[in-house]
C-alpha cells in the first residue's frame, strides 16, 4: 500500500457544486464503494487558510479568501503516503482548477431544489448566502461544457449512479485499495483532517457554539454511510487508538 514520496499520483475524480447538490455524500460514498480516499476541500479550508496566510496571499479572519487552491490541493495528493485514488469534493471545485475532461463532473440542483433540500436540512434557517453559491457554481459552468448531473428529484443513490456513469470506465482502470484495514487507513486520513479542521477553527473563535462535528464511521463497509457525531474534546483519544475507533452504533461490533 506505501508508495515512493516522490512518485507520481494518479487517479484524481473531481466533484463539484452549491450546497445542498449532493456533493459530498455521493463523494464519501463513491470513495468508499471504489476504495479511493474521500477529499473535502471544505476540511482543507483552514489549513489551506493558514498556508495562503503565510505566503502573503491571504489575511487569517477575513473568511475563506479568493486564492488559488489548486496548488495546495494538488501537494496535500502528493504528499499521500498510499497509492489510491482520490475524490476532490467541494463548492470549491471549479471547471479552471479540475477542467472539464471525463474526471470531473458537478452536481446541480435547480434553485426550488436547492431551497427545499435546505429547509429539510435546516428548517426556519436562513439560506441566502448557500443561495449566492448557487448562483456562482452556475455562472463558473457557463460556456465551459463541464458535465453537469441535474439532481433534481434523485434520491442519492440514483446521483451516486449518474456519477458513475459520467466517470464510466476511469472508475475500474486507477489505483484503490482493497483491504479492510486499506480501507479504514483512508477513512481515518479524512477523519484526522476533519477533526484538524475543527479545532483548528475553535482556536480562531468560530463556531463557538457548536462543538459537536460528524466524522465517517470506520467500519469499511462498502456502502455504509453512517457518521458519528463527536465532541471536540472526544477526538484526541479516539484518533489516538488504532481505527475503527470511530464506529457508528449501527456497526457497534465492527472490531
């Protein structure tokens, strides 16, 4: 599974779009199904927030910044120390930094759509600032014959097969891990970054309120997509034992 520092890596499947597209379930479970490492760009926020910061092209505090993500995105790949392929997800995604070939593809709700898929998911809330997103993820596909899947309507299954079928065969021909503890190795890469990305932004004073974050259970079962909701002070010592130390109770067995 280890693989040389310097070589190079290949396998990148980018997925695209505004809140409440999708994106980020069909990726997890994409990357599970397929044996590839799940990469939020949203868990990467500060991290690349503070490497932005210290090349002068960002100031920490002044909210996610307008600088070129690709590059840091491309060095975290790089820097993996697995050879599998890896999933790009995030509103972040855009056609100038993925490209448009058959590896990338964006997920679109129509604006009923969305609002609706964000009501159900925060009700009374207020959604104008996803609803802007919206506007930008179309306006960034515009003239550029990106694939775009319209979800209006699909249950996130039938999404996870669209995406499929735009990917259709790259999905079999780059690298995946295989094993059980392969497996777990990549859901606890993300989970590690996930819970970086949250204490990270509690030192900054953000989301000071809310100190609960949903990890990936680690059971490494191929179409599980359960979450485990942790406290922040919890996650030291469970991303301190071997995984699966974050297991969904669905999955309380898993050993």
């Amino acid at each position: 599974m280890s693989k040389e520092p310097n070589s190079e890596h290949a396998g990148i499947f980018w997925v695209g779009g505004p809140a409440a597209a999708g994106k980020t379930t069909v990726s997890r479970l994409l990357a599970r199904k397929h044996g590839f490492l799940w990469y939020s760009v949203d868990a990467y926020a500060f991290a690349h927030e503070k490497r932005a910061a210290a090349a002068g092209l960002h100031v920490m505090g002044a909210g996610p910044g307008d600088f070129d993500r690709r590059p840091m995105i491309m060095e975290d790949i790089q820097s993996l120390s697995v050879d599998t392929s890896v999933v790009v997800e995030g509103a972040f995604v855009t056609p100038g930094m993925a490209g448009v070939a058959e590896n990338a593809v964006w997920l679109m709700p129509s604006r009923a759509e969305q609002l609706a898929r964000l009501e159900r998911r925060h009700p009374g809330g207020v959604h104008k600032d996803r609803v802007w997103g919206w506007d930008l993820v179309r306006s960034q596909l515009e003239g550029t014959g990106a694939s775009v899947v319209a979800v209006d309507g699909q249950t996130i299954e039938q999404t996870l097969m669209a995406v499929e079928q735009r990917f259709g065969a790259i999905l079999g021909s780059c690298p995946a891990v295989r094993t059980t503890d392969e497996r777990r190795s990549l859901i606890r890469i993300s989970n590690r970054q996930l819970a970086e990305q949250a204490t990270g932004r509690l030192r900054l004073g953000r989301n000071k309120d809310n100190a609960v974050r949903v990890f990936d259970c680690e059971c490494a079962q191929e179409n599980c997509n359960e979450v485990v909701g942790l406290a922040i002070e919890e996650m030291p010592t469970l991303l301190a034992q071997a995984p699966p130390s974050i297991v969904s109770p669905v999955h309380s067995n898993v050993t």
